[in-house]
C-alpha cells in the first residue's frame, strides 16, 4: 500500500507534467518554464506523500546541500556523455555540422528537468527504495533496472536492444548512485547531466524520442551497433560500458559505507533477541 500511495500521486504529476510540457515544444520559453515547474512541484508531490505514508522527514529529497549534489551529478552524466560521444567520434561515427539553436536548447533544459526528476523519483525513489527493503539492494537493482529500461519500449524509436541497454547503463547505474549517497539529488544530476548533453548540447537523440535541437548540430553516421543507430548514443556499446563502470564505483562507495542492504537483513530484524 505504501508504493501505491506514493507511486500514483507522483506518477500522476509526472503524466500531467508531460502532456503539458510536450504540448507546448513548440514554444522553448514555455517548455523552460513548465518543465522546471514540473520537476519542483513533482518533488514537492513526493515529499509530502512519503512524510504521510511513513511519518518520517523525507531526507532523500532534503533542500540543505541538494544543489551540491545536484551538482556533482550533473557533471558525471554530463561527462559520462561526454566520453561517449568522443569515443563515437574517433571512430568517425559523430560529427558537428555547424551550430544549433540556443532558443531549442532552452526549451530541452526544461523538458529535461522534469523528465529526469520525475522518472528519479518513481523509479528511484519509491520503487527502487521499497523494494530493496523487502528484496536487499542487488535485487532491487536488477528488477528495477529491468523495468527502467523496458519502459523505454514505448518510444517513437524503440529497440529492444536499447531497452537492455538503458537497463544497464541508466537503471543499475542510477539505483547504485541512490545506494551509494542514500539522496534522489546525485541520481537526479546524473540523469538531467545526461540527458541535456545528449540533446541540448550534442544534438542526439535520447531513448529514441526523435530528432532534437541542442546548442550543437550533430550528426552521427555509420552501423548502428557503433553509434546506436535511431535510438541514439544510449544503444552504443560504449554507453553500456561506461554505465557499467560507473555503476562499479557507486556500488563500491555504497559498500564502503555501509549502504548496501543485504537480503536477509529484514528477516533477521524481526528474530526476537
């Protein structure tokens, strides 16, 4: 009862968001403004349901030190993106053909905004963290890593290569970036840091939504097993090793801190001492 009394309130302000947002593309300033506007009300959303479901202060989505966080994450996925685009290109797969639009990128940064902080909130946030109480922290990973990437199906240009490939490098490597700071902010960073490089600076597509507008008009060529084809640099085997290298390095700092949980921890809370 506690997924669905947190799962639905925010879920619904997510599909809201998103109607809303996608509706109004093909304004940048409006896409700015009600993406960002998307994102706070939705983190707003879940903190009051978590204090009312579990009667606890929700320190995951905490206002002291979330900028920082926000910012370190930032900076991994945007440089996470970064290397694998450059791997892309040294093989001759990615190229700049000239500059893209700042109005377009603008509008991204809002439409990414909310799509990186509701889906960190759903999956991350609620699934993620409630089913690795019943399942421990390996467990949880995997199901709902396979459920982040599976949902991906239903994009305009969709794989189901792509779909294990987002499994991998964003739902395994988000959840472990959860476990390793026990705070939504650092995934939340990682996620927009990857996203609005993809799309609002490279110019590349995202989980095969289609053709977008960044600071930067990229065109990638060559075989799709290379560049990942219509779903964009997500399906590259580059982004699936360096997700999987990351999630390496979260999962070794949530072991180094105590933050992995293990599957029999509950079972063994409730023996009587």
């Amino acid at each position: 009862m506690r997924l669905l009394k947190q799962l639905v309130p925010v879920a619904l302000v997510a599909f809201a968001g998103g109607s809303i947002v996608g509706a109004v593309q093909g304004s940048p300033l409006l896409t700015l403004v009600l993406g960002v506007a998307t994102a706070a009300l939705a983190v707003f959303v879940y903190a009051r349901v978590v204090r009312w479901s579990e009667r606890r202060a929700p320190v995951e989505v905490a206002a002291q030190g979330a900028v920082a966080a926000v910012g370190r994450g930032l900076l991994i996925g945007a440089g996470m993106f970064a290397a694998v685009i450059a791997n892309i290109a040294f093989l001759g797969g990615y190229r700049v053909d000239g500059l893209g639009s700042v109005a377009g990128a603008a509008g991204l940064f809002g439409f990414m905004a909310a799509a990186a902080v509701t889906e960190e909130l759903l999956f991350r946030g609620i699934l993620f963290r409630i089913v690795e109480e019943r399942t421990g922290t390996w467990i949880a990973m995997v199901l709902t890593g396979l459920v982040f990437g599976l949902m991906h199906l239903t994009n305009q240009h969709a794989s189901l290569w792509g779909a294990l490939a987002i499994a991998v490098e964003a739902g395994g490597m988000l959840a472990a970036a959860y476990a390793a700071t026990r705070t939504l902010w650092v995934p939340i960073g990682v996620h927009f840091g990857w996203n609005f490089a993809a799309a609002g600076i490279f110019g590349t597509e995202v989980s095969g939504n289609g053709a977008t507008q960044g600071l930067l008009h990229g065109v990638t060529s060559g075989p799709a097993l290379l560049t990942g084809g219509e779903f964009g640099p997500e399906a590259s085997p580059y982004a699936v090793v360096f997700g999987l290298l990351l999630t390496v390095v979260f999962m070794w700092l949530a072991r180094r801190r105590g933050n992995v949980i293990p599957l029999r921890r509950r079972a063994t809370a409730t023996l009587p001492r």
